[in-house]
C-alpha cells in the first residue's frame, strides 16, 4: 500500500502573502496621514532641539583615604584579653566609600549648597542656587510638558488634597526636625538630579559631575561640593575621633584603677613573703608579678594611644585624593540636538501608522455593526 504525501496547503502561504500586501497597501493608501504625522513631528522635533537649553558638565574623580587607624590599635588585642577587656577595635574603622554619595545627597548638604552663591553670566552680582532655581531661571518646554502630561495626575492629586497642614514641635526642643517649603523641595530635586556623585564599582573611586546651562557655574559648583564634601567628612571623621578619645579615657582610667590595685597587691604579697622561701611563697609572689607585668603593659600602651587618639582629634588629614580636578568643560554635553529630531521623527511616523490602521480598524468595526 503506497503512502500518500498530503500537500502542504498553499492557502496559509497565500493567506500571510495576501495580509502583508494588505499592509503594504495600507500604509500605502495612508501615506499622506504618515508623511503629515512626520512633518509635524519634525517641527516638534526642531522646535524641541532648539529650545531646549545648553548644558555643561563637570567632573572630578576622587579617592578616598582608608587609613590604618584600626591597626593602631591591633596591637592590645591579644594583651588586653589577658586582662579580660575588650578593647573594641572596630571604633577606628574607616568610612567606606558608599557613604559619601549619602553624605552628600543629605538635606543639611543640599540645604548649604543652595544657599550658597555662584557666579553667573547674565548677572552682575553672584545668586544663590536657590534663587536661580526659582526666580531666575525660565521653565524649559520639555519641563512644561512633563509637569501637564506626564505629572498632571500628580498635580491633580495635589489639589484635590489642598494645604496641608504641619505639625511643630515646641521652640525649646532639642531636636528640631527640619520642614523645608515647596520651594526648597523643588530645588533640593532639581540639585539631585544636576549634582551626581557616584562611586565606581571596580577601583571604589568618587566620580563628581555637575550639569548646569553655564560652563563656569559648572566648575564653581562642583569646587564647591568638593569642598563641602570635604569638611563635612572631616567633621564626621573628627566626631568618631572624638568618640574613640571617649572610648580609650574610659579604657584608660579602669586600666589605671587596675594596675594600681595590682600594685598595691604586689607590694603586699611582696612584703609578706620577704623572709619566707616556701614553694607556695614563690608562686604566689610569681602569680602577683605577672599580674603586674600584664596590667602595666595594658596601662602603659593606653597611654600611648590616649595621647595619639587626642592628636588624633585635632588633626585634619585629607579625607580624600583629588586624581582627575574639576576643569572648566569646553564642549556642550547636552542637548544632542540631532538625536532629538532623529527621535521626534521615527514618533511622528509611529503615531502616523498608528492612525492609518487605527482608522482601518475602527472603519472594519463599523461595517460588521451596520452589517449585523
């Protein structure tokens, strides 16, 4: 009995043959939508290129310094727990590089910063950051459209909500929480996206840039930070100095208590077992004199390091290496200005597609609901 092959049905070929010129026609019929959806966004596009604003950028990278100020005090480990004290050699410990992103990126920082005062070409005087923000600079158009297409739901959230209002703590509180206004809002958002510092996974380098319409207020601004970073490191640095001096006096003065008591307890077992020459009259003396020996070294080394933990509070070192300074840029970093039109115009033939076949859809709609 001879097999017989079925033929493959040549309709789902001439059917996906049919549907592509189907398409192909379409978008054919519907070349003047397509052509008017591309101009249109090509004036969007050039529209958008030319009014959105030049901006700079400057950069610096950093390294930070870890010292070995833990080693410092490695050395009483082993001899302290002899003596049943912990030492707790952790206090010295370095700052690791992920915290300066948050030490900047903290609202104390972000508050100085805008309030500090830069130079800028359209004026006479040096402006504060926070008045360039919000009284000088002029809302571009792509912020204008963000804030009533993208942001409109959150506006309307906004007013449906109205004023809010705030509870204060008393004046004389210790702790006073920090209330910023809508305006200070505004601008600390604005100064997060324009001042980025960033640590590079491979080499654990601080990477600072700065994105401002001026190339001189770029690099001001990003000495500035550097420099802000710099001190409020230091001090941060100096509060854990200041809290290990802390630490050692308390060490420092149960060490001294300790070994005055065990001298005082040698001398005893000293003069008691003067004229004696027992076994049991040496080992005790032995077992006395080993515990001095022990509590005078601990004694001794905490000496050492309360006075290099007191140095240590008022010496400020660099908490980082500059590698790579800021420099004045010479080159716009944005807008791409072709990229922009390239954009507007590959969305102005998308949305052009889209009508053709929206209305084919909507017209085949119709006649099935008329045919029925």
């Amino acid at each position: 009995m001879n097999e017989q092959q079925i033929p493959a049905n040549p309709g789902s070929v001439a059917d996906d043959e049919i549907d592509l010129i189907a398409l192909a026609k379409t978008v054919w019929n519907g070349r003047k939508t397509i052509l008017f959806s591309i101009l249109a966004g090509a004036i969007l596009g050039i529209f958008v290129a030319l009014s959105s604003p030049n901006e700079y950028t400057a950069t610096a990278v950093l390294v930070p310094q870890l010292g070995g100020s833990q080693s410092k005090l490695s050395g009483l480990g082993g001899l302290a727990a002899l003596a049943g004290i912990n030492l707790n050699l952790d206090q010295g410990a370095d700052l690791s590089p992920s915290v300066y992103p948050q030490i900047a990126n903290s609202l104390p920082f972000k508050l100085e910063l805008m309030n500090t005062s830069f130079n800028f070409s359209e004026f006479s005087e040096p402006v504060t950051l926070f008045d360039y923000f919000t009284k000088y600079r002029k809302p571009q158009v792509l912020d204008w459209i963000k804030k009533y297409t993208i942001g409109l739901p959150g506006l309307a959230i906004e007013a449906m909500k109205g004023t809010t209002k705030v509870a204060t703590m008393p004046k004389d509180s210790p702790d006073q929480p920090i209330l910023l206004s809508k305006k200070q809002d505004a601008v600390k958002k604005t100064l997060d996206e324009l001042i980025l510092l960033d640590v590079s996974n491979k080499q654990s380098n601080l990477i600072l840039s700065v994105r401002m319409p001026e190339a001189v207020a770029a690099a001001q601004i990003g000495i500035k930070t550097k420099n802000m970073l710099q001190r409020y490191v230091t001090e941060f640095k100096i509060e854990k100095a200041k809290s290990t001096l802390g630490y050692i006096e308390e060490r420092y003065n149960d060490a001294r208590y300790e070994f005055e008591i065990i001298q005082d307890s040698l001398s005893v077992v000293s003069f008691r077992n003067k004229n004696l020459n027992s076994g049991l009259a040496r080992i005790e003396t032995d077992r006395a004199q080993t515990s001095y020996t022990i509590a005078f070294g601990i004694f001794q080394e905490l000496s050492k390091q309360l006075e290099q933990a007191r140095i240590q509070v008022r010496q400020e070192t660099p908490v980082f290496t500059v590698i790579e300074p800021i420099s004045i840029p010479t080159e716009k970093s944005k807008p791409n200005r072709t990229m922009i039109l390239l954009i507007w115009l590959f969305l102005g033939g998308v949305i052009g597609v889209g009508i053709v076949f929206s209305r084919m859809f909507f017209t085949s709609i119709k006649k099935q609901w008329n045919g029925k």
